[in-house]
C-alpha cells in the first residue's frame, strides 16, 4: 500500500528522529538564505 502524507519534521540540534513504523519514507530538506536557497530529496527505509 502507499501511503502519500506530507508533514514537517521538527529539527533538533539539526537532527531528526526517524519514523518507527517500517516503510520507506522520501525526505525534502529546503534551506533559503540572503538570495540563495537549495533542496535535496533523499528517501530512507525503516526495517
């Protein structure tokens, strides 16, 4: 089944806290600053 939720993730000390449910999980960090910004997409599986 796939599931499509989208939702923040809370940063601690720039870090976050994987998902404990098994699944794979896609990921889009998106920084901005001064004129510039960048993103990357990366995607983890929990067993």
């Amino acid at each position: 089944m796939v599931r499509e939720r989208a939702e923040n993730v809370p940063l601690t000390d720039n870090n976050f806290r994987a998902p404990r449910r098994p699944g794979v999980y896609v990921y889009d960090v998106f920084a901005r600053w001064n004129e510039d910004d960048a993103s990357y997409t990366f995607t983890i599986e929990v067993q």
